[in-house]
C-alpha cells in the first residue's frame, strides 16, 4: 500500500510536469498581456505543485521531464 502512494505522488508530480509544458506552450503563444499574464500564473502555480510534490519524494525534475 505504500509503495502505492508514493507512485501516485510520482504520477500526479509527473503530470504537473506536463501541465507546466503545456502552459510554457501557452506562455509561448500568447499574443497579448492578459494571455501572457494568466499562463503565467499557471506556470507558476504548477512549478510551485512539482516543486512541493519533488520535496515529498525527496526527488529532483526538471522541466524537460526527467527526474533523479
């Protein structure tokens, strides 16, 4: 049963690494100050999320998706 939640901790850690990619798109594509400003916002609110899911696992990722 732990082994479980560790991998659902890892699993909710990777898909907020993915959601950052996506929002790093958005950031990319955005084509105005308040489409900058709110992918902004979700940048860094899924970095705060993978930051803070990387510190429970005691686990380092980046956001090219890998992690140590």
């Amino acid at each position: 049963m732990t082994h479980d939640i560790w991998d659902r901790i890892r699993y909710a850690r990777d898909a907020a690494l993915d959601a950052e990619k996506t929002e790093r798109q958005r950031l990319a594509d955005a084509d105005n100050a308040d489409l900058q400003q709110a992918a902004s916002v979700r940048l860094a609110t899924r970095q705060a999320v993978r930051e803070a899911l990387d510190d429970i696992l005691d686990e380092t990722s980046d956001p090219d998706g890998t992690a140590a």
